[in-house]
C-alpha cells in the first residue's frame, strides 16, 4: 500500500506515475491514440470523406457510462473499505484477546503464554498470505519441529491456527487454570477470530459478477473507439488527444476498481496486511511479557499501522 501525504499534490503525482495501474493505462492510451491517429489519417486524408456525426449522441452515452462507473468505483471501494474494517477487528480482537490471556493466566506461566503469543500471531501472519496465493510456512514464527511435519499438509492454515489456540484453552479449562467465567470472556473472542476470517473470505471469493464487469469494459471500448466519428468533423486531427484525454478519464477508474476489488493483493493500492499482521505480533508478545531482544532486533523492519 502506497503512503502519502494527501496535501502533497505534486509529490503524489510522481508516485501515481510509478504506480502498476497507471503505467498499464498509458499502454491502453497509447493504443487508442494510434487508432484514433489511423482513422483520422484514412477518414481525413485518403478518403477525404465527410463525417457529420453529431457529438451529442456520445454526450448521452457518456452521461450513461459515467453513471455506471460511480456505481462500479463505490462499489469497489466498499470491498476494500470492509476488508480494513475487518482487519482492524481483528487487531483490536488479537490484542484483547492477549489481554485477556496475560490476567487469567496463573504468574509464572510463560510456557502458556509463550504459546498463545505465537499462534496469534502466526494465525494472523497465516491469514494474509491465505487470503492470497496460501499461507507461506517458512514465514510463521517460532514452529517446533512437530508443528513443521503437521502444518504442510494442512489445507486451511488459518482455520487449523485458531482450533490449536481453541484447544488449549479447553485444556486449561478443564485443568482447572480457567473458571467457568473465564470460558465465557475468551469464546467470543476465539469466535472473533473465525468470524473475521469468514469475512476476508467472502470478500476474496465474492468477485463483482463476470457479466456486469464485462459489460463496462465493452462498453468503454465500444464508446470510445465510435468516438472519433463524433469528434473529427469539427476538431480534425485534434480529436486524437480528445479521444485519448475521454479514454484515460473512463478507463482510469475502471481501473482503480478493478484493483481495489481485491484489498488483500499486493498491488500499491491493496491493504498493507503483512505490516498489520506484524503489528499484532509484536502487540501481542509485548502484552504477555515475551518481547523479547530477537523481535527486538526485527521491530525496525515493521511499519506499525495503528
């Protein structure tokens, strides 16, 4: 995810232009130039034909095609504004549940506590790299040798994380180190962390339906390619950065929204869930009393999001 200054115009300007999805646009634009040049060429110079078209017909299809991307970006946007959503619950839920963890746990138990601080944080460090291509094992924290055999045949990291984290609270439950009331104060939180997954999921696997999706890129094609006829009898050769000026404008925001439709990618625009997820695991380690020099050492390599 891109940080910036929102008061810094021209600054944000020169990191757009690094940016994926303004570089593939400009390739887009490029092209439709180069079809706008031809047909200016052939309709002006060798056939020397007479175009009359009137433009007010592209006005109302433009007036149409900018509706349709409104709605397209708002909705976009809401995918990526309920995936924050979801991981800042999921911050507030993992710290709170620590806190939780640090009272009820009898002093002097750091072998409990050194547990839970460790499959917090791997479920949620196992959770954005799910929510991507699979949860990467090398990158969890702290495995035992056991934890190495079993994880890679577990088809669902995260969800097998949060049974661990489960299970030995019932555990505990039953050994006599949680009461009855303790049992009451944890499960909504345990619960927390599955319905915050279920979520990410149904945000990830919920794509904007093929048909619509499909239907503004045709028509932005379609409005844009047709556009010259509207435009060369009265602007000439000048319709050509006209028409690529209308294609970058309309193109361009289906752009952002088909990159923000998905909040848990790695484009510039997607959320920063590995900086969150390391977040929690320093958060977590430092509410259970168990920060210690070796994460330390690594808290330079993390951006806290708060």
């Amino acid at each position: 995810m891109v940080r910036y200054n929102s008061k810094e115009w021209f600054k944000n300007l020169v990191n757009f232009y690094k940016s994926y999805t303004l570089q593939r646009l400009l390739r887009f634009v490029f092209y439709i130039g180069i079809f706008t040049a031809l047909f200016c060429f052939l309709i002006i110079d060798v056939l020397e034909w007479d175009v009359k078209l009137s433009s007010g017909v592209f006005s109302l299809l433009g007036i149409v095609l900018s509706i349709l991307l409104v709605f397209r970006t708002n909705t976009a946007y809401d995918r990526w504004w309920e995936g924050r959503k979801q991981w800042g619950t999921l911050v507030n839920t993992c710290r709170t549940l620590a806190v939780m963890l640090q009272a009820m746990l009898p002093d002097g138990d750091m072998e409990n506590r050194s547990y839970f601080a460790k499959h917090i944080a791997n479920f949620c460090i196992s959770l954005k790299e799910h929510l991507r291509s699979g949860t990467k094992i090398e990158e969890l924290i702290r495995l035992t040798d056991e934890e190495k055999r079993v994880y890679p045949h577990q088809e669902h990291m995260p969800n097998f994380i949060s049974l661990q984290i489960f299970q030995r609270i019932q555990r505990l439950y039953k050994a006599g180190l949680f009461s009855d009331a303790d049992m009451i104060n944890l499960k909504p939180q345990v619960q927390a962390l599955l319905d915050v997954m279920g979520a990410c999921e149904r945000i990830k696997k919920t794509p904007i339906p093929f048909s619509y999706n499909v239907y503004i890129k045709v028509f932005i094609i379609i409005y844009c390619f047709t556009l010259p006829f509207g435009l060369i009898e009265e602007f000439q050769y000048y319709a050509i950065p006209l028409v690529m000026f209308v294609f970058f404008a309309m193109a361009g925001v289906e752009l952002i929204g088909e990159e923000i439709e998905d909040p848990f990618g790695l484009d510039c625009n997607d959320l920063p869930t590995g900086n969150i997820a390391e977040t929690i695991n320093i958060n977590v380690h430092q509410i259970l009393y168990l920060y210690s020099n070796i994460e330390k050492e690594k808290e330079e390599m993390y951006v806290k999001v708060f």
